[in-house]
C-alpha cells in the first residue's frame, strides 16, 4: 500500500486532500501544529485505521519512520489576515518548512508536489494569468511575506529537482472555497457568509471592482490528483476561470442566503490584486482537467455547511488567538 504525507493536514484543503487520498486507497500521515487548522476537519478521520496524525511544526526537523511515496506540503497561513497576523511564521514555514520537506523527500526518494499559489503573480499586468507570466510581487509590502515565500518556495523545489532530480510538482492554486474554511479566517467567501447569517452588512473592501474566480474545493482537489500522477515538473494553474467582482460576488450571496444585507464599503487593502483569473489552458492540455462545479452549486454547498455550524461558532467571530504559537 502506498503511503502519502500531507502537511496542513488539519487545514481547509489539507483535510479534503487527506479525505481524498484515503477512498483512493492510500495510507496517510497528516501533519499539522493547528495554528491555522482546526482538529475538527480531521476528527472523522482519527480512527481510521488509514489516517495517522503527528501533530508537528514542519519549520522543525521531521522524522517520518518507515517509507514514504508521496509527500503533498500544504502546510501554510492561507488568508491575507492570517498571514498579517503572523508574517515570521508564514515566512518560515514556505522556506524553511520547504527546504525540511524536500530533504525528506530526498531521503525516502519520494514524490514531492508543493502548494504554489496565485499569488506569486502578485496584483498582475497580464490577464488572465498564464503559468509564463513573472508576476508583480511587492517584495516588501504587508503581502510580500506570503508571496515571497511562496515564490521561493517554488525556487527551491525546482533546484532540488534540477540538482538532485528529485521528482516534484507545482500547483498554483487560485482562491478556493468549500467546507471546513474556517468561518473567521477574514477571506471572502468566510466573511460574507458569517456576516449574511449573523444579519450584519457585507463589507467590501474597496470599490468591489477588483474581481476574483473562484474554485469549488472537490475541482481544485481532483486537479491536484492529477497533477501529482503527471509526469510535468514545472508549475501549472488550478482554479475555476469564472470571473467577478467582489461587489457582484457580494450581491450573489445576499441573493443566495435570502437576507437582505446591506453592503457597506471599507478600505482596500495595501496591494490587494486587481484581477485575477487563471489561464488553465495547460492543465486542460495536460491534464485533461478542467473545473465541473460551477458558483451557485457550489456556493449552495458552502453556505449549508456554514448554516450547519452551531450559534457559538456562528458568534465566535473574532481572529483565531495564534498567541501559543509566537515566541516573543
Ligand atoms: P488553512 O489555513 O485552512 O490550512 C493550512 C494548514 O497548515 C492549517 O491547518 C495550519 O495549522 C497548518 N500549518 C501552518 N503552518 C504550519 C507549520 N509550520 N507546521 C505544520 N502545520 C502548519 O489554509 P488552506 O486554504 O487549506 O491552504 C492550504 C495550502 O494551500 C496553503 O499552502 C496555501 O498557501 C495554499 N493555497 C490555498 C488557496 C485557497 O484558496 N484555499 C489558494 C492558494 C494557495
Ligand atoms: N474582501 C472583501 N471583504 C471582505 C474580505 C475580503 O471585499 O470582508 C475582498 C478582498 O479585498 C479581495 C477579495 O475580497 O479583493 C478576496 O479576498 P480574500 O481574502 O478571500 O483572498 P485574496 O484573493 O485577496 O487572497
């Protein structure tokens, strides 16, 4: 039986990849120190007896016993606040936490597929984006901490691939959505959603032109699948190209969850991206990928889940407390 190792297992995607990979008949260790994750996404999977979990900082040395085939490295702040909020480790954990992981690769000669992001396009020139475009990153700016780490990220895989021909993979994934994104993270869909069902007003952010293109969590998860059984080693989009603006995305939701929300405009944040829409020409090529769920279906999806949560979570809204995790 193969075995698999997936970091940020307890995160949003993470945990839907460990779902994955386990009704695809592997063993899988997830790993996770929850500073962003919760245990919750995993609980159903504790006792089964195809799911380990090592709670553990992947910026630390890991020792995994035994074999291992793949290794999917997902641990990561995901949400523009979170990675605000916690800059030092964002950074470390998509250099150094990389740099742990591709040596342990290495040593278990195992296949090693990275979590990139659209965001190493920066706020971008060339639209849509095609895997060629350089990007337009802010080296310094509140986003840099993310992007630049995630840019290096990518350096460093393709130099392990290229110096020690290891086998890896790059996904750049754009903005995702589903079940299990935590309802306080402070990205969009969460926002919205939390903010229509405690009856408050939608905040956009800006004008509400800048546009996004959301994917459903079970396309972006197949096409991750995929990609890690292709043979292709250079990075490749996934996501939904369906574009909108943020303002029609917002009037979307007050349609959807039948309230009748105001939206109420606050400030843009520094070097919040213009447009974003992936090219997934490649990923169609390569792949023979491409997204099925379209927004309403999978909105609909989104906002039962959120429905589902109890009144404490639903009220719960402040930031998750990442104060055990800083060292002063
Ligand atoms: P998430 O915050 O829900 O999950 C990230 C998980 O990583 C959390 O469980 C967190 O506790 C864990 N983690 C963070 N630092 C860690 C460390 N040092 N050691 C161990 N675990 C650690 O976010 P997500 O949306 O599931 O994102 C997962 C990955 O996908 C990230 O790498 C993110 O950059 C990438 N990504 C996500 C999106 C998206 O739209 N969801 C878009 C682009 C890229
Ligand atoms: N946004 C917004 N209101 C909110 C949260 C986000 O208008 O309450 C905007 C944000 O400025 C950005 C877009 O929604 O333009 C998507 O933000 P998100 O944090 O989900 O992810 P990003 O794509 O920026 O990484």
């Amino acid at each position: 039986m193969e075995k698999v190792l997936i970091t940020g297992a307890a995160g949003f995607l993470g945990s839907h990849l460990c779902d994955k990979f386990i009704k695809e008949g592997f063993q899988v260790i997830g790993m996770d120190n929850f500073i962003t994750g919760d245990k919750k996404n995993i609980s159903h999977l504790l006792d089964n007896p195809l799911f380990q979990f090592i709670e553990h900082d992947v910026t630390e040395f890991i020792k995994i016993e035994g074999e291992l085939d793949y290794i999917l490295h997902f641990a990561s702040p995901a949400s523009p606040i979170d990675y605000l909020k916690i800059p030092i480790q964002t950074l470390k954990v998509g250099s150094l936490g990389t740099h742990n992981l591709l040596g342990l690769a290495k040593a278990k000669n195992a296949r090693l597929l990275i979590a990139s992001t659209s965001e190493v396009y920066g706020d971008p020139l060339v639209h849509p984006q095609t895997e060629e475009y350089y990007g337009n990153v802010n080296t310094i700016g509140p986003r840099g901490v993310y992007d630049e780490a995630k840019r290096f990220q990518e350096s460093i895989t393709m130099a392990y691939h290229r110096f020690h021909g290891l086998e890896t993979r790059i996904v750049r994934i754009f903005n995702t959505y589903g079940p299990r994104m935590r309802l306080n993270d402070g990205r969009v869909i969460p926002a919205f959603m939390g903010q229509a069902l405690r009856g408050e007003d939608l905040t956009v952010f800006g004008d509400g032109m800048q546009t996004r293109s959301f994917c459903y969590v079970s396309d972006q998860v197949d096409g991750i699948y995929k990609l890690l059984f292709s043979d292709y080693s250079n990075p490749v989009n996934i996501g939904n190209p369906h574009e909108i603006t943020i303002k029609d995305f917002a009037e979307e939701i007050i349609k959807l969850t039948g309230t009748d929300q105001k939206i109420t405009y606050k400030e843009l944040p520094k070097d919040d991206p213009l447009q974003r829409q992936p090219d997934i020409t490649l990923a169609k090529k390569l792949l023979g990928w491409e997204p099925k769920v379209g927004r309403e279906e999978g909105m609909l999806k989104t906002f039962n889940y959120f429905k589902s949560l109890t009144k404490d979570e639903l009220y719960k809204s402040e930031h998750k407390d990442f104060s055990k995790h800083i060292r002063k």
